[in-house]
C-alpha cells in the first residue's frame, strides 16, 4: 500500500483546533513508552490500522452511496452498539478510521461494489492484557471541556 499523509483522518478539510491537538499528543505521550523499543509512533498507528492490529477478525464497514452523508450518524450508532455486544461477549475491539484512506485498495481486494463507501473498520479479537500497549491509559477529558449544554 503506498503511504498517505493523513491529517486527523481521512476527510479532514483543516488541521484540528490547538485543545484537540493537546489531547493527541497527551495520548500519544501515555501510549509512546508502551510501544516497542525504536518503534515511531506514526509507523506504529499507521502499520497497526493497516493490520487490523493483528486481530483475527477485520470488519469492515461500508455505506451505499445513495443514503446521505448524515446516514454516517446511524453508521456509527450501529458499530457503537456492535463494539459494545463484543466487550459483552468478552471481545476486544478496535474501531479503525484511517482505513477509509485505503478505500479503493480495500474496494478492490474484497470486490466491493464502487456504490459503496468504506466507511472505517473494526478490528476484533481476545485483548491480550499482558501486551505493554495494552498497559497504557490516558486521563480523560473533563466533561465540559467535550460538551456544551445550551
């Protein structure tokens, strides 16, 4: 697969605001001292999307091209509510959206229709809790820093 430069997604129209771009880099910091001795970051994040994180299981989701973009709402209601029956069954999941980069390599490897849109994938498989990347965890935003009640 050739290499993309993806800034915060595929999609993005403009670089994310600065408080957005502090919280990356507050979990790549927590994430970074997990990884594999000399492993970047990005080569990390990206290889890992492209490998589905070498779960056994890759998902992937895809939308007609005639249902409306606000039809990505229900698309992600839907994999919510997918990834949390998995946990449930005692599944590990991983919702990946830099796959939706690859969309015509994908297209082309699994024969999906040019109708339809990769939207992102899902890896799922049993989490290893003794993996060192699975040790890190990154403090959570305080609710009015993510929501605004009007």
């Amino acid at each position: 697969m050739r290499e993309r430069n993806i800034s915060c997604g595929p999609g993005a129209v403009r670089p994310l605001q600065e408080h957005f771009m502090d919280r990356q880099r507050k979990l790549m910091d927590c994430i970074l001292p997990h990884l594999e001795h000399g492993t970047p970051f990005q080569d990390f994040i990206n290889e890992g999307s492209c490998n589905f994180y070498g779960a056994p299981v890759a998902i992937i989701v895809t939308i007609d091209q005639a249902f409306s973009k606000s039809r990505l709402v229900d698309v992600g209601i839907a994999v919510g509510y997918m990834v949390l029956a998995a946990h449930n069954m005692g599944l590990g999941t991983c919702p990946i959206g830099l796959i939706s980069a690859f969309d015509e390599e994908i297209r082309e490897m699994l024969n999906i229709s040019q109708e339809k849109d990769v939207v992102m994938g899902v890896a799922v498989g049993y989490p290893d809790p003794d993996s060192p990347i699975n040790l890190a965890s990154s403090d959570r935003a305080p609710l009015q820093e993510v929501v605004r009640f009007y």
